[in-house]
C-alpha cells in the first residue's frame, strides 16, 4: 500500500508535528472526534472520559488526605507534624503523575487518527485469534493471541504473535463476548476460549500497532505496543 510521504507544513513550515503517515500537521490542524470513523469515537470518548476520571482522582487525593490530617489534629494534640509535610509531599506527586497522566493523553486522537488510516488504506491479514482478559490487582489487561494465518497469509517479521488492546467500548467487546452456557450445550468446553476469525492491519512504522476487526468489533492496540516487537 502507498502512503503519502512526511512533508514540511505549508503554514507553520515544520516537519516535527507532521505525521508521517497521513501528512497532516496536527499543530495547524487539531483533530477532533468528529473526524473519526464512529468505531473509533467511541475509543476516543472512553479514553477522554478515563484521562479527566484519572486526573481529578489524582488531583483530589492529596488535599482530602490534608484534610483528613486536619480533622483528626483538631480532636487530638498527638498528630505528627512531620505526618503533615509527608501528606503534603505526597500531594504534588500525585498532582505531578495526574498531570503528566493528561498531557501524555493528549496523542491518543493522533493516535486513533492514524489507526483509523491504516484501517482504511491497509492490506489486512486474516487470522484466527483468541481473546483473552488477565486481571490483575488493580486493572485488567486484553490480549490477541493469534492461533494460526489463513493460507497465503503472512505475519510481519519479528511481531510478536499476542497484541495486547486497549480495553474496548461495550460495542465494540460484544463481538468476543460468548455465553458458556450456550458453548456447553454446542458441545464444546465453555472454559475454552473461542476461536475467531479476524482481519489485522498494521501500521507500516514498524511498530506493531495494529487494528484488530473481528465480526462487527474493532479493537485497537495500546500505546505500549508501538516500542517494541520488531527485529531490525
């Protein structure tokens, strides 16, 4: 597939904020929602929703633990002061990591815009994957782990084999959700998860970041994907 070529923006005369798949200068011409496919909106509402929820969470903590410290100091002449200046410490860390929580946020319509183009202009690949969701402590994490290629497919050299992607809107995770139930009555092990077929488009950065379609579900990988998986 061709793509245009990275150019020097016709208004502001730089190159470093003009991306180099779709040629648009992001600086002179913001993307907004509206401009994405309604799949990919719908990515960009949960994540804008998500990015404000982490901020205010971040931002508040801090003064509700002050004030806290103030209640309990105000009933009892026991309270350490050193106790207050931790508190306080702790309250522009957390403010600094919601800040820095926003600000890195602010590529995420870039980065759905991109997708959004290597989706509509890229050669796909079909495979059949399984989806997977591997809770952890605090959050859960989503995987593809693609299980085998249609016949004359190829897989990009050095890709690993599982995409992890961003946790999907309820319209979009509707196509890999099954009901175990109906799986036992079919026949099949309902602890076994089911066998999809897909079609994957990658970005030609050679960074792996990839959008998954699988039935009427669009999946997109996270971030983290773009820094590694390929071999020079």
């Amino acid at each position: 597939m061709s793509f245009p070529n990275p150019t020097q923006c016709p208004i502001c005369h730089k190159s470093n904020n003009t991306d180099s798949l779709t040629g648009r200068c992001t600086r002179c011409q913001p993307i907004r929602i509206d401009e994405l496919p309604p799949d990919f909106q719908a990515y960009a509402r949960s994540a804008r929703f998500q990015k404000y929820k982490e901020f205010a969470v971040g931002a508040l903590i801090g003064p509700v633990l002050i004030f806290i410290y103030f209640f309990y100091s105000a009933f009892s002449k026991s309270a350490p002061q050193g106790f207050l200046w931790l508190l306080i410490g702790g309250s522009v860390i957390f403010l600094g990591l919601s800040v820095r929580t926003l600000v890195r946020k602010k590529d995420l319509l870039t980065r759905y815009y991109r997708l959004a183009y290597v989706m509509q202009h890229g050669k796909p690949i079909d495979a059949e994957m399984q989806y997977e969701v591997v809770s952890g402590k605090s959050s859960s994490r989503r995987f593809f782990n693609v299980s085998q290629l249609a016949p004359g497919q190829t897989w990009p050299e050095g890709v690993s084999h599982r995409i992890e992607v961003d946790i999907p809107p309820r319209s979009e995770a509707k196509a890999v959700t099954y009901d175990p139930w109906k799986r036992f009555f079919e026949g099949f092990n309902p602890a076994d998860k089911p066998k999809l077929w897909g079609k994957v488009y990658f970005d030609t950065d050679r960074s792996g970041s990839a959008v998954i379609c699988i039935h009427d579900g669009l999946f997109l990988s996270v971030s983290e994907n773009n820094a590694v998986k390929f071999s020079r």
